[in-house]
C-alpha cells in the first residue's frame, strides 16, 4: 500500500511564532531600556541637600519601580524567547499537547479581553494609559501562549506556561487591586 503523505503548509505557523517572538523582543528590549533607566538613576542620585531632598528621593523611588517594572517585563519575556528558540526549523514540532496549547491560548486572550473590559468600565481617564496597560498585558500573554505551543523544548514550554499563568494571575492582581477593589 502505498501512503501518500501530505505536506501542511509553514507559513501560517512560522508567522505566528514571528509575532510572538517580536511581542517578546519587544518586551525585552523595554526591560532592558528599564533596568539601565533605574540603574542610573539609583547610582547617579545626587546627595540630598536643603533644596534636593525631594527630587532625591523620587529618584530613588523611580530608580526601584524602573527595576521591578524591567524584572517584570524581562524575566517572562526571556523566558518566552528561549522556549522559542528553533521553533522555525522546518522540522520543529510542539513539545506540548494540543490541549495545553489550547488552555494557554484561551487563558492568554480571557485574560487580555479581561483586562479590556475592566479598563474601560473602570480605568482611567487617560486613554493613552489604558491601551497601554492592554497592549502591555496582550503582548506578555499572547507572546507566552505563542511560546508555548510552538516551542519544541518540552522542559521550556513548560517555563513558558508557569510564566503565563504567572502574568496572568499578575494581571488580575493589578486590575483587582487598581481597579475594582475601591476603598469604602
């Protein structure tokens, strides 16, 4: 008998893992422009005097929050990236089940289009700040759930879906705590 087997067309797949990719360089680099942003303005701080305590302390202030903001930007986005390292070669096929990689596509887009709703039932007056803050939250999830379906690496993808649950479960934390839990 004689098989005959049928090639699927790569292209539709190697955009997608180009998308994902580019959210997370994207991301990276942003962590990195962060992590030098807070470095220097922790070292190069001039000392308080009578006139500068103010503008010493946001310094300091701002110096923290750049490095949190560039390990919380940076750490997922690594992550992803490395999953995804040799996912375009023409022989590479997801390490993961078909399963996993539909649980993390839909935790990717719930939680993204959760983000949305909250934001602009409850968000901000500044618009610019809530497309941001779903831009951010969609290119960290969907670039994680692209890392997860198409990495070959089985110990990676799975780094890479701990990281997605990881900024999912941030996000909602942030909304919940920003957003819906208002003070009485």
């Amino acid at each position: 008998m004689i098989q005959a087997t049928v090639e699927q067309p790569r292209t539709h797949r190697r955009a997608l893992v180009n998308a994902s990719r580019l959210a997370l360089a994207m991301l990276a680099i942003a962590a990195v422009a962060l992590l030098v942003l807070g470095a220097a303005s922790l070292l190069l701080a001039d000392p308080p005097d009578v006139d500068g305590w103010l503008r010493a302390i946001f310094g300091q202030v701002f110096g923290v929050v750049a490095l949190a903001l560039a390990a919380t930007l940076g750490i997922p986005s690594g992550v992803g990236l490395l999953a995804m390292a040799g996912s375009t070669r023409p022989e590479a096929e997801p390490a993961m089940p078909s399963q996993v990689r539909t649980a993390a596509l839909v935790v990717a887009s719930a939680t993204t289009a959760l983000t949305a709703v909250v934001l602009v039932m409850t968000g901000s007056s500044v618009t610019l700040l809530n497309l941001a803050l779903v831009a951010l939250v969609a290119m960290s999830l969907l670039g994680l759930a692209g890392a997860v379906s198409f990495s070959p690496h089985r110990g990676r993808a799975v780094c890479a879906a701990i990281a997605l649950v990881a900024v999912a479960i941030g996000a909602m934390w942030v909304l919940n705590a920003a957003f819906l839990a208002r003070p009485a």
